[in-house]
C-alpha cells in the first residue's frame, strides 16, 4: 500500500465519531478536499486538542505513474477504504512526490 501526503486542517464536527477536513493538490494544481470520519483514516485517538493543521498520510494504491507533458512525474492514484473527496471522485493525478 502506497502512501499519498497530505493535510488534515479542520475539524468538521468533533462529535463522535469526529469528521476532519484534509486537502492536497493534483497536479494541475486543484486543491483536493475530502471530508471523512477520523476511525475510517487512523485508529490513533484523535479529538479536538489535536494540533491541526497537520500532515497525513493517506493510504492509496497507485494505479500507473506517467511522465507529463511539461517534463514532471505524475502518479494516478486510487485512494483506499472508499475514501473519495467531497465531489464524490477516488483516483487522482497527483505530483509522483507526493507518493511514497
């Protein structure tokens, strides 16, 4: 299983079982958001006194990485658990360093 950086930056709603914001960036650029219960992402106990913003690492399964027409690496990824960001999409083309 892959790896995908990115950031939680809010809390959505601190009632159990707790849904946080993250984003990350394709790479055109489009800022990602995704909207998802805390247990679906870790099993750490996360609640309102933990420090955000905050790197994260999203699971994911990369699918093929390519070279862009501008010369930089791309990887497409699917993300796992059914995570999907708030437009209801899985699989994006994000910046291969973005995935380890």
């Amino acid at each position: 299983m892959a790896k995908l950086k990115a950031t939680v930056t809010r809390w959505v709603d601190e009632e159990f079982p707790g849904f946080v914001e993250l984003r990350f960036a394709e790479a055109d650029g489009t800022v990602v958001l995704i909207t998802e219960k805390v247990p679906v992402l870790t099993a750490e106990n996360w609640d309102s006194s933990t420090p955000l913003p905050m790197p994260f690492d999203l699971d994911c399964e990369v699918l093929r990485r390519e070279q862009d027409p501008h010369g930089g690496a791309t990887a497409v990824v699917e993300l796992s658990y059914g995570v999907q960001d708030d437009d209801g999409r899985g699989q994006f083309t994000v910046p291969a360093d973005q995935v380890r």
